[in-house]
C-alpha cells in the first residue's frame, strides 16, 4: 500500500484481544473509524454511511432466507429526529 492511500484511509489499530466488558466500545471505534456510520441526530442513534449501508444490505441478502425459514417477522421503527 502506498504512503498517499494509507495517509487517505487511516486504519484502526485493531490490537489484540479485547476485553469482553469493552467489545461495545471497540466495535464504535472501528465502525467510526472505518467511516461505516456517523452520530446520528438523536442521542444513540447512528447515520449509515454509504459503504456501512452497503454491508447492511449484505448481511440481509445473506442471511435474508435463513430469517425468513425461522418466522421472524420484520419490523421498521419510526425514525427519530428532533425538532
């Protein structure tokens, strides 16, 4: 990898093990940090950013008859925005 894209797409340090009471916190980081997502408006919410919104649709092609077999029913939230 050249110096000019490591210096465009910086990596997370991903480090070895991670501590099972800091899984949370380490997925945020890379998440963020791969540029997958941004804060969203609302307090714990997150914006999916184009490549993060590619993975999702994905994980639903992937796993989209598994779920399907087992009668899980989908479900959509309304999206919370403040005033």
């Amino acid at each position: 990898m050249n110096k000019e894209r490591e210096s465009k797409f910086p990596r997370p340090e991903l480090g070895g093990r991670v501590e099972p009471d800091k899984v949370s916190e380490w997925y945020n980081k890379i998440i963020k940090e791969a540029n997958l997502v941004d804060q969203g408006p609302a307090r714990g919410t997150i914006v999916l950013r184009p490549y993060g919104y590619a993975l999702w649709k994905q994980v639903q092609k992937v796993l989209g008859s598994a779920i399907e077999d087992s009668d899980v029913q989908d479900a959509y939230f309304p999206a919370i925005i403040p005033e």
